[in-house]
C-alpha cells in the first residue's frame, strides 16, 4: 500500500529533513537523478510564524498585535532616525524597525525588499570597482559623516569644534 504525500514529501521522510527512513538517500532509490527537497525554514522561524498565526486567531489578539508591533516598530525606528547623523547603527536601526512593521504590514514588507534590493545592488556595484574608486566612496563617506557630526555638535549642543581647533592651532 502506498502511503500518502505530506507537504510534497512522502509520508517516511516526514521525520527527517534529509531524506527517507531507509538511510539510503534520494540517489539510492533506484531513480537516475536525485531530487533535492525544498528547504525548509528554520525551526525557530516556524515557531514564530506558528505563534503568530495563533495570536492572529483571536480577534483581540490581532488588534493587540497590531498595536505592539506598531508601537515596538515606532520606537525602534525613532531611536534610529535619531541615530542617524551621529555615526554609529542609525539605519541599520531604522532598517530592523522597518523589519519589525514588516512583520503586521503589507506596506513595511516591500518597503524593506526595495531596501533589501537596493543595497545588495549598491554592495554588488561598489565590490566591482577599483581600489581607488573604493576609496574614493570610503572618504566621501567619512567626510560626510565627519560634516553630519560636525554641525550635530555645532547646533545642538554648541559646541563647535572646528573654531576651537582653529584657535588651539593659532595659538600653540
């Protein structure tokens, strides 16, 4: 008797994620070619998507969700936006907020795959270029970053370092 397919896998493979109880394989089955199986999430990633669905299922448990990841999603995405112009994570915190909406909204989610796209482009095109072209962008970056912090200092807290390096260096 056959047994029944779960998940487009056979009913004997369902325990193990590397193949059928015989310990033979996919190649060993008699068959030309092997087949490899799809892969699967991680185990704690089909924990939390299982959790979630299970919150999703009661009504107050989805208004609740919503509110918590709004509000977690919100903070996150403050304290980086914050962080920003002081160097250090600012957008890697705004990206993670981004990621934590991503998780309750449709809007969040392709914003974060237009993100996602976007920089492994910008990474893939900078890895390709010259040594001089990467350094280039390095101190363009280091001097904008050096700017960003420069008047952060100078209109928030008043303090501007240039003029007293200036006048450190005029009179020693």
């Amino acid at each position: 008797m056959e047994q029944p397919e779960r998940a487009g896998r056979p009913a004997s493979d369902a325990g193990r994620p590397g193949g059928d109880d015989s310990g033979r394989g996919a190649a060993g089955r008699g068959g030309g070619t092997a087949v490899q199986d799809p892969p699967r999430r991680p185990r704690w990633r089909e924990r939390i998507s299982l959790t979630l669905d299970l919150i999703r299922a009661n009504p107050t448990g989805r208004i609740a969700l919503k509110i918590f990841i709004a509000i977690a999603g919100a903070i996150v995405v403050t304290i980086g936006i914050a962080l920003i112009p002081l160097p250090g994570p600012g957008w890697l915190l705004v990206i993670a907020g981004l990621g934590i909406w991503a998780v309750e909204y449709h809007w969040a989610r392709r914003l974060l795959g237009f993100t996602r796209r976007h920089v492994h482009g910008w990474t893939r095109w900078v890895t390709k270029q010259s040594l001089a072209v990467r350094v280039v962008l390095g101190s363009v970056g280091l001097v904008f970053v050096a700017t960003v912090v420069w008047l952060s200092l100078k209109y928030s807290l008043g303090i501007d370092v240039v003029a007293r390096a200036m006048q450190y260096l005029a009179t020693h």
